[in-house]
C-alpha cells in the first residue's frame, strides 16, 4: 500500500503465511493440503506514517489443489484498514484486496 501525506510517499507490505502439506508418491511429490495460517503488516518492507497503525481483516482464504496435486494456489480476500491514532475522528481508510499465489511441487 502507498499513501501520500504532505508530500512524502510512505510504502509498506503485507504478508501472508501458509502451510501446505506434501507426499511423495511413486518418486513424484503433489501436494495434499494447503491452509492460510495468517497475515500482517511486514515491518521489514518499509514504514507506515507517523500516528498510523494497520490491520488486516481476511474475509476468505480458499486454498487450491490443481493438476493433481503439483500446483497448490491460495486466493485471499482481505481488507486492510489503516488507522489515524493521532486523530480519533478521522475516518480510517480501508481498502479490498483480492491476491493469488501459485506454488509448484518440486520434483
């Protein structure tokens, strides 16, 4: 997420964290389950502004087993909410992000 305040562009990330489980059958790894664990704001992938704090509302993380198990995907549907603490009536910015990450068994 970017957000201007009086001139100075601050960026910062989220991340997600999953599991997935895997076996080996007949010498060929495939997945069998993958699950969201969590998700935050990633501090080491720059800074919020000054008097703001963030949250993450994950709405659904539906994780996906495709092509029999050598390609795993998690799709998330979160929003995050950034938080004004220097100012308790202003409004909180919220915004909806839908994400989509494929992971492939190594072989």
């Amino acid at each position: 997420m970017t957000i201007p305040i009086i001139g100075t562009a601050y960026s910062w990330k989220y991340k997600s964290f999953e599991e997935a489980d895997a076996e080996q059958v007949n010498g060929t790894w495939k997945f069998t389950a993958v699950r969201h664990v969590s998700a935050a704001y990633a501090s080491e992938s720059g800074s919020l502004p000054p008097c703001f704090n963030t949250e993450v509302q994950m709405n659904n993380a539906t994780g996906n087993l495709e092509n029999g198990g050598s390609k795993a995907t998690m799709d998330l549907d979160c929003n995050l909410k950034l938080i004004n603490t220097c100012c308790p009536i202003c409004p909180n910015v919220v915004k909806s992000v839908t994400a989509s990450h494929p992971w492939y068994c190594k072989q």
